[in-house]
C-alpha cells in the first residue's frame, strides 16, 4: 500500500536557522510527491512538486524539496526561517491505481514554530 | 483569479439535520475531490470526479453524497449528519484525474460541527 509519513509532529527552529521538515514515502513505481502548506484559517497552498528529473525541487516562498530514492524520502528545506513560514505543513504522494484516479494521500501533517 | 470556493466556512448544526457545502471552480478542471481533515490523520479522501456526472467512493464515503451536475461545481451533502462528521472538509480540483503530475488546488476549507 502507498503511504508518506511525517514522523515529527511539530518542529521547532529559531528565525534565520535552517528549517527541515522531513517526509518518508512507500510506494510501487514512479513517486509523484507533493508539499502543501496549510497557515491558519487558511486553506492548503501547494508549495513544490516531484516528478521526475533533478532531486532538488524549488518552490514557492523559498522553500525547496530534496527527493532521495535510496532512502524514500523528500524532505522540505529552506536555508534561513522566518517567523511567518509558522504553519502546518503536509508532504503527499500521488496515489496510482490503474491510472484512474488522482488521489493525493497525505502524511500526518508537521507543524512548523519559528521562534523570533 | 483561478480559484476553488467553498461555502459556508464555517457551519454547526445538529445531528440529522441535512446539509450541503459546495464548491466551485473557475479552471474548468475536469477532477474534483473532496477530503477530510482530522488531527493525527491528516487529509483523507471521501468522494471524486473525474468529470461531469462521473463519481466515485474514495477512502472514507459512509455517509456523504455528492453529485456532478456541471464541470464548476461538486457539492458535498450530508443527509443526515452525526457528531462523527465534525471535521474540516477540503474540495480540490486539477487539470485531470489522468494525470499524475497534474497540481491539485484546494479551497479554503468548511469547518463543520454536528452537535
């Protein structure tokens, strides 16, 4: 069965340190990987993708994404935080059965504190 | 602006009083879909569309309804809620449901409360 995990439910880092969210994935064939950035009272923004291609993905807000197929995973990145990247934040794979459906299966959420 | 709209936000009612929450979209995206959201499970998926007047069950559809009447709009109906249903619901649309590298964009959210 295809699952993402997310295995810290709330990551903590002071502004201007590097953040790291961290998602682990299981799937059969080809991972598509989302992130997806939920602030409060606000619904999800999509934040980056994975295809296929170079493992470092850039998005929005100057996040980025490194795709590892050894280890199964695609950790979310960004090189200094600011206090407003405060959120939750979701990874996702694409979920593939016989090509019919587009279902997105979210991991658990991480939520992200940056501290001023 | 591109954009998917649900309404209401926000809603509390009580058990078994029928409700709707619709959700519309202006990219003319053939895929639609709608998810739940829960503390500790994140996003779960309850029905989708693939296109006008085609639906399907996905992970969690006991006691949701949907219909696909016209390629904007994919309403979720709660015929007869019950507090199991307090949730937040998400809709989403993309381009296709074909289309694995395909973005799916998500409205703001239904907050809801069955008493």
């Amino acid at each position: 069965a295809q699952s993402v995990a997310q295995p810290e439910d709330q990551v903590n880092v002071a502004e201007g340190n590097p953040l790291t969210v961290k998602c682990t994935y299981s799937v059969s064939g080809n991972p598509y990987l989302f992130w997806y950035v939920q602030y409060p009272n606000r619904g999800l923004q999509f934040l980056l993708k994975y295809i296929t291609g170079d493992n470092l993905v850039k998005g929005s807000y100057g996040f980025e994404a490194e795709f590892n197929k050894s280890q199964t995973s695609f950790h979310l990145k960004k090189p200094s935080a600011l206090v407003s990247d405060s959120a939750l934040y979701f990874c996702a794979v694409r979920a593939l059965y016989g090509g019919a459906t587009n279902k997105l299966i979210f991991g658990t959420g991480t939520l992200l504190a940056v501290q001023p | 602006e591109a954009q998917v709209t649900q309404n209401p936000r926000y809603l509390i009612t009580v058990t078994g009083k029928k409700l709707t929450v619709t959700c519309s979209q202006n990219m003319n995206h053939e895929y639609m879909s709608w998810y739940r959201q829960d503390p500790g499970l994140g996003l779960r998926q309850i029905y989708y569309s693939m296109n006008v007047e085609v639906t399907d069950k996905g992970d969690v559809p006991e006691g949701y309804k949907v219909s696909r009447k016209e390629k904007r709009n994919f309403p979720l109906i709660l015929e007869s809620p019950s507090p199991n249903q307090t949730s937040l619901y998400f809709c989403a649309s993309s381009s296709s449901g074909h289309q694995p590298t395909d973005t799916q964009y998500f409205g703001p959210g239904t907050r809801l409360t069955v008493l």
